[in-house]
C-alpha cells in the first residue's frame, strides 16, 4: 500500500497532483510520501512488538536527512555503512547511540569518528578489521561495542549482486571460523562484544532463508554463551523485498512471525536493518518526455531521466513500473523508456506494452524510493535530480536540484594549464 493514487484519471501522492509537483519544481525529480514512509515504518517495527528489537534503517538506501528525521522521529535507529552516511544520521538528528556500523571497508577515520560518535554497535567483517578497531579504541581510550558480522552460507534466493550471505560472497566472517573469532575477539583489550549479525542479501521474497541464518546464528549464540562470552543483541540485517512487479513478499507481519517462533527464548535485543521494505514504494521518479522515436518497427520513448538518476534497470535489469500522471483512453505499443545518456543500457524500462506517450506528457517510475537517488551519479554532466517530500497538501523540497555551477565545484585548472 501507498499514497500515489489516480484521482480523476490523474496521478497524485497524498493530497497532491504530480502535475503541479512538476510545474514548481521541474523533472526529473524524485518524490516520497510522508504518509506511506511513517506507515510502512510503523508496520515493520509494530511486528515485533512482542520482543526486544530495534530498527536501524538501511542508509543506503534512501539517504536524504529529511527521510532519516522521518525514521529518527519514529524512535528508529539507522544501518550506516560510510562515515558519510553516520555524518548524514548526525545531521538528521538520529540518536548516535542507535546506530549500527556495517561494510567490509571501513577506514580507521571513520572508524574513529564513529567511535566519538558513540555509536551502539560496529558489524566487524574481518579479523584484520577487529584489530583495527582495537588499535583504534585504544588511541581514544574507548571500548569499542563489536558484533561479529558472521556469513551464514545460506542462500537468499535473490539477484546475484544483491546476495550477501553465501561463502563466495565478500561480506562477513564464515560461519564455521566464528566461534574462533570471538575468542580472539575476548582477548582483545579495547573491544566490548555486544552481539553476533548477519545480513544475507536483498530483494528477499521468501522468508526461509531468513529463519536458515537465524538459526545458525542462534547455534553460534549458545556456543558462545557456553564460553562465558556474553551476547546482548542479535543483527539479522534487512533485505526483506517488495512488490515492483508481480512478487509476492512476505509482509512484515508474517516475517516477525516467523523469526519471533524461530528466536523463542533466545535471550536477545534483536536488530533489524531494513531498507527497500520502508522506502522502496514510497517514492517515485517523476520524468518528462522528450520526444518518441521509432527505430525501423522498435519505438523508443525518451524522457528527462536517464541511468544516472535511477540505475538499477541498467545494473540489476530491475523492472520498474511505467505510468501516465495523465491517463487517458488511447491505444497502447511495445516500447522502450531510455534516457539521454550516451549508453544503450541506458533504459529505465524495457519492452513494455505503454500507451502511446506523447512529447512533454509527465511520465512516473513508479517504486523508485529505494536504491534511486543514493545511487544516482552526474554521469554525462547531468545535474542530479530534485528530491520533493509531500505531507497532505503540502510539498518540501528536500533536496534541491544541481545547477551546472554544482557540477564543477571542487575543480580547478592548475597553473601550470594558463602559462
Ligand atoms: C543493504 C543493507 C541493508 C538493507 O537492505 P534492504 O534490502 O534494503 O533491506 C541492511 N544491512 C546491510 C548490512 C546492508 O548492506
């Protein structure tokens, strides 16, 4: 469910029309629903209100502060992974002490930074890492809070760059080579072991692979107990997938129902990472279109956003919904939405069966909150779009659209180019 609805054969989010979205703000630019963010939010942490649990929103995929307020004012912690993204939380006022730290690369400045920030947990992928982080906390004279980030070889059943949990994958320490790394862990003198975590991949439709990596890590946890080693929270990262097409995705509710049996009287605050299952159908790409072309029988309708604005048709051949904000009674074709970029995979749908779209008519790309903007680029020069929050009747520009002047910002021609 979510608030962009047609209204008089008109496409609107909440209370307002796209049209006039487009008319003060121009194209191409990404809108969300206050509404639908708040409630897709609430349904996923209300899941799991019968256990300890804490959700860390995904950073990754939709970064924007007004979008982390949104989540903080919720009680919400976040999953960051870049000292950019904890410096984002910062700014959008997300308790520092609800913040969970993951990545296989994290720098001994970020690390430090998170370390002042005081954060709760750090998701430690290596054993190199740990030691990092001990040198580190001890230069401070902090504790660092670890959890081990364990891989549990299971497979999320997902698009390949998108599956995290499986051996061949970078991410994590094996599953079998755990229990040897929390010993050395313990023995470690400026790290305090908070818990154990995973996160198995994204874009997960079924829910038994989720319940596979929490019993193996429930498995790990009472090894460890045995041990003396004390664990507190349990990370079962996010990944929990969307409708963009024809899936069928557990609803949160079912998810939490299966992991609460799994956990039983697993003696745990859980953590959740979730992303895409907030922000992934609460946002749209609102584009214009440029001209339609036919290339001998193949028609070709292009539009004011390309693969830098949204990448994921071009990098996962994700599909994305195409819809008129004007629909009307007209006769429909097989076509292909591209962009401007120099680049055949630059497409943002396929061969898909559209109405025949007209030159300058507003086209959406429907469930583009998740993994749009965050992985936008000024590929090909092009100013990075605007980002508009609605709340009822109201809009916000919560990210203003570049300017060419932002483009070259931070360059210049050395001295030796004017001699
Ligand atoms: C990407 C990522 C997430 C969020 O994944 P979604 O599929 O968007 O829910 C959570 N945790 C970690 C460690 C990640 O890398």
């Amino acid at each position: 469910m979510n608030d962009f609805h047609y209204r008089n054969n008109e496409l609107w989010c909440e209370e307002v029309p796209l049209k006039a979205i487009a008319r003060k703000v121009g194209t191409p630019t990404y809108v969300y629903s206050r509404h639908t963010l708040e409630r897709h939010f609430s349904v996923f942490d209300e899941a799991f209100e019968k256990i300890d649990h804490l959700v860390c929103f995904a950073v990754k995929s939709n970064s924007n502060v007004a979008i982390l307020r949104i989540f903080a004012r919720e009680g919400g912690g976040v999953d960051i992974v870049s000292g950019g993204e904890l410096y984002r939380a910062l700014q959008a006022g997300v308790d520092p002490g609800k913040v969970v730290y993951s990545g296989v690369g994290k720098r001994v400045d970020e690390i430090e930074f998170a370390l002042e920030a005081g954060i709760l947990l750090f998701n430690v992928e290596s054993l190199q890492e740990l030691e990092v982080i001990d040198a580190c906390a001890g230069r401070l004279g902090k504790k660092a809070p670890i959890a081990l980030r364990v891989n549990p070889d299971v497979d999320p059943q997902t698009h390949p760059y998108i599956s995290t949990g499986l051996k061949e994958n970078k991410f994590g320490i094996n599953v079998k080579k755990s229990l040897e790394a929390y010993r050395q862990a313990r023995n470690l003198p400026n790290v305090e072991i908070k818990g154990v975590s995973c996160h198995i991949g994204s874009q997960l439709t079924k829910i038994s692979p989720f319940v596979d990596a929490l019993k193996r890590l429930k498995r790990l946890v009472s090894l460890l107990r045995k041990e003396g080693i004390r664990i507190r929270y349990l990370d079962l990262g996010g990944g929990l997938g969307i409708t963009y097409r024809e899936e069928e995705p557990p609803h949160p509710s079912d998810y939490a129902r299966a992991i609460i049996k799994t956990a039983k009287d697993l003696d745990v605050t859980f953590i959740f990472e979730p992303g895409r299952v907030i922000v992934g159908n609460a946002g749209i790409l609102l584009t214009k279109v440029l001209y339609t072309k036919t290339n001998d029988d193949k028609r070709f309708i292009v539009v004011d956003a390309g693969m830098n604005d949204l990448i994921r048709p071009s990098l996962y051949s994700s599909y994305h919904g195409i819809q008129p904000v004007l629909k009307s009674r007209r006769e429909t074709a097989t076509a292909d939405v591209v962009g401007p970029i120099c680049e055949s995979g630059d497409y943002l749908a396929k061969g898909r069966d559209l109405p025949l779209f007209e030159r300058n008519e507003l086209m959406a790309v429907m469930s583009a909150g998740a993994y749009g903007f965050t992985m936008s680029s000024n590929y090909n020069s092009r100013p990075r779009a605007a980002e508009v929050l609605v709340d009822g009747n109201r809009i916000s520009v919560i990210r203003k659209r570049e300017t060419y002047r932002d483009l070259v910002r931070g360059e210049r021609i050395p001295e030796f180019l004017s001699e």
